[in-house]
C-alpha cells in the first residue's frame, strides 16, 4: 500500500482529520491536527483517499497512549479518539459540530462547547453488540469493514457487562452478541444470528429523573448511565412549558422526555409521544401510567402525522439518519412556538436545522454532551424558534 508524509490538519466529522497530496483530500485516522504523520493509504474514492497514521513524526501535546491494546491502525473501528487527552477529545467534537452546522447548516457563529458527563471515558456503555468470527471468537468490527478483531475486554464497557459477554459459551461463527447491563443490575445476554433483529422479550429497569423506567432488552435507551438523565434535563431546561401548553415527542422511545414534558405541562396540557416500535409503545404506556395526559400513538413520524397533531413545542430524537427535510418542513408549517431537536449525528441535525431555518425558524441555543468518550460520536440539543 502507498505510504505519504502528511501535515495533518483540522479534524472533521467521521473521527478523522484531513490532510492534502497532490491537490486531493486525505481523511486520516489515528491523527491528530498539527501532526506530521507517516500515512498508508488503505481506499481511494472519486477525489478523495482514505489513510491510517502508522507512525508519527512529529507528535501533538495532546497526544497519549491509547488505553485499549486493540485502538490503532487497522484494529478495532470502535474507538476514533483513543489517543487523544480526554480533554482535547471535547475540544475536536466542538469544533467537528461548529464545522459541520457551518457548512452544511448555513449557520456560522454558533458557540459549541461539549460538555463531560459523569464517570470518565472508560467503563461507562452499558449496552453494546459483539461480533463472532469464523473460529467462535468474540470481537468488534474493524474500521469500515466486516473483519471482526478478536478482542479479550472492553474498556468502554461496565464491568458487569464485560464479565457477563466474556461468559458466553455458545458463539456460532457468524453470530452477534448483544449485551445490556440495567441501573438496576439486570444483565441481558442475546446471542443470535448475524443481521437478525433482536427479538429478546426479557425485562430491564432503568433509572433516569428520579424514577425506575420499564425497558425491554431490544428496545433503546442511552447507552452512557448519565445521559438520559443529563439528556431529558436538557430538553426541559430549553424547552420551558408552561402549564396547559400542548407537547409532541417524535421518536419518543419508552417515553423519557414525554414523561418529563407532562409533569411540567400538568394535567391541563397534553402530550401526545409518537413512536414505531411496538415494543417501546408498550413500554412507553407503562412508563407514563400515571399521567393519563400523556398519550402514546404507534405510528411513523412523517408529515402527515405531524400535521395531524398541532403543538406548541415540538421535541424531536430521531435516529442518526435524521428526521429529514420534509418532516422538519411540516413541524415548521404547524407552526409551534418552539422545536427541541435532539441529535446524535451533527451532520443529520445540521441538514434539518437548513430546512427548519428555511421554512422560517432559527437557532436559538445549542447544547453539545460527551455522551460516548474515546469515539467521534457527540449528542447535540438544539433549539428553535419562529424568527
């Protein structure tokens, strides 16, 4: 493979940083802005090259052994920012969003600051899947690829669910693993076969805002032990309901924010939390049990279903493709007085704030967590108002 002396520079969205040869764009992983790197190209696409660092020649301050032996070039793709200092780690995820807001969104200026949550950046996830190669032994994929790197312990990853993945006995070559570790000390093991969707029936119990969630294994819940919490505070803060004020939560889970929105609407307002999975509706319906104006619709969020219920605040915490253009159009034509849209994927958010600004509404506050340290990955609140 071709091998070139890079100065690397500025970080950009994907956990590389980009570099420049021969008027052509290099991404570089395992880089940091400023280095001198020795880089070997591992793909080629139209105008653009892909490169690992496998040595440095001149090193960042910000600079550090990676804690985990299995982060590096063409090892386990799980990890981006390894061997950065954790505080230089917050610092790459402010300015990748400023970026990515600037150039996709259209929006310049916006102050970015991510903020730590609880714990530190090792052993804080909760939940994650393993792959299982063809000699049974369990790991992770690599770096854009489907090669599974054998790995012996995680250390993302809370002990009790290391210990209870490194336990498993059955591992037929081809298969996933998926664990999930409870705030309650439930632990969930499923192992089934490669692609299949999980269909695990068991029970978890979370613990977020002061109160115990119902949870079933296959349905989500923030991976990190503080960001629900960290998270549904947010929303609140931004989106400041008054009593009897009417709520829509899309993408709305097991309920986490509806539940918080509706005891602050109280019982003259409503909340109405629309989701598609089945699963997580009747966990939902359990969950806010004991707020009978807050009621759960099972349906896809489009446009149309957003029309179909008027709101004065619209909160929004669709998955990393985004709620797209047409469905950030419809909210913004139902006209509420605020939009609360919760993001992990700055990229998606920045392509429908474009179209929520377009259609009428601009930013009024942005909050950035450090939901998932050591990789490129960073949550991002934004809210909007009618301008």
């Amino acid at each position: 493979m071709t091998e070139l002396e890079l100065e690397v520079g500025p970080p950009a969205h994907g956990g590389h940083c980009v570099a420049r040869h021969d008027g052509r764009v290099v991404f570089v992983r395992h880089a940091l802005p400023g280095e001198l790197v020795t880089a070997r190209i591992v793909d080629e696409g139209a105008g653009v090259l892909r490169a690992d660092a496998i040595a440095v020649v001149r090193a960042s301050a910000d600079r550090v052994p990676p804690p985990c032996p299995h982060a590096g070039p063409g090892r386990c793709g799980g990890c981006d920012w390894q061997h950065v200092e954790p505080a230089a780690q917050l610092a790459l995820k402010a300015e990748v969003v400023r970026d990515t807001l600037r150039r996709i969104g259209g929006l310049s200026d916006v102050d970015v600051v991510v903020e730590p949550l609880p714990g530190g950046p090792l052993h804080w996830r909760t939940r994650t899947q393993f792959a299982v190669d063809r000699r049974g032994r369990l790991g992770l994929r690599r770096h854009r690829s489907h090669t599974v790197e054998p790995i012996e312990s995680c250390p993302l990853l809370v002990p009790a669910a290391d210990d209870a993945v490194r336990a498993v006995r059955q591992r037929p070559p081809g298969a996933t693993v998926e664990v999930a570790v409870s705030a309650d000390g439930e632990t969930v093991v499923d192992v089934r076969a490669r692609r299949r969707r999980s269909t695990s029936t068991e029970l978890l119990h979370e613990r977020a805002l002061g109160r115990r969630w119902q949870v079933h294994a296959g349905v989500f819940w923030q991976v990190h032990p503080a960001a629900a919490d960290t998270l549904a505070r947010a929303v609140v803060d931004m989106c400041a309901a008054s009593a009897g004020e009417r709520m829509l939560d899309l993408y709305a889970g097991v309920g986490l924010f509806s539940w918080a929105l509706a005891r602050e609407v109280g019982p003259a307002g409503s909340v109405v939390a629309v989701e598609n999975d089945d699963t997580a509706c009747a966990d939902a319906r359990v969950n806010l049990v004991a707020e009978p104006w807050a009621r759960v619709v099972t349906a896809d969020v489009d446009a149309d279903m957003v029309a179909a219920h008027p709101a004065d605040v619209v909160v929004l915490d669709p998955p990393r493709a985004g709620a797209g253009a047409a469905v950030l159009t419809a909210i913004a034509q139902s006209g509420p007085r605020a939009i609360c849209y919760v993001s992990c994927d700055p990229a998606t958010l920045a392509r429908d704030l474009r179209a929520a600004t377009a259609a009428g509404y601009r930013l009024g506050a942005l909050r950035a967590f450090d939901i998932f340290p050591m990789t490129q990955h960073v949550e991002c609140v934004a809210l909007l108002h009618r301008s």
